[in-house]
C-alpha cells in the first residue's frame, strides 16, 4: 500500500502488460491509477489524489475520507445479543463493547508483533 494525504494505494502488477497499477482503497469511488515502475506509479497515484481533491473542490463537495470512525459488523444473531447483554451487565452500550475490545485486541497483536 501507498499513503498520501490519508489516502491508501493498492499496488498490483500485470505481467501481461508488463505495467504497474493500483486503485485508492476504503472509499467508494472508483479512482485508479498506473505505472511503469515505482517513481512512476507513486506519481500517479499522488497525481489522481491531487485531482480528485481539486475536482471536490471545484465542485464544492466534501471529499470521501477513508476511515470516517463508523463501520458496519455482522455478527450474527447469537454474537450480537450476548454482546449487548454483556455490555449491559458491565453498563456500558455496544459501541463503547466493541471499541474496547477493538482496542485491546490491536494492542495485544501489537505488543506480540514488537
């Protein structure tokens, strides 16, 4: 992956085409990009960032951000009401549940990792 102004590339490569290419991930549009090697699919990718903010701009909508702070789990039916009865009994609602338990997941992996 490739980051620039909080926006993440993929990176994927065709050995057909012999080219380099990628699309901005975790928003909805659709916003690909191209290259022959590193230097060039970096600037793409920079390139297509720079116009889609511009072309918000000149439009005067508000940009897709990726990671807004709220994303959708399916749980299933049995997992969704032993969290809330979990959550309940401890009196915290299932939002507050899952960030702690999101939190304390990634800083164990962490912890591991490092």
């Amino acid at each position: 992956m490739m980051q620039y102004k909080d926006y993440f590339g993929s990176i994927h490569y065709s050995d057909e085409d012999k080219i380099f290419y990628g699309k901005v991930e975790y928003i909805r549009s659709l916003i690909s990009f191209e290259g022959e090697d590193v230097a060039s699919l970096r600037e793409s990718f920079e390139g297509v960032i720079d116009d889609y903010l511009a072309l918000c701009d000149e439009k005067g909508i508000e940009p897709e951000k990726p990671f807004k702070g709220s994303f959708n789990v399916r749980v299933g039916s049995k997992m969704h009401r032993q969290a809330a009865l979990f959550a309940q009994q401890r009196g915290l609602n299932l939002n507050k549940l899952v960030t702690d338990a999101l939190e304390r997941y990634l800083t164990e992996d962490s912890l591991e990792k490092g």
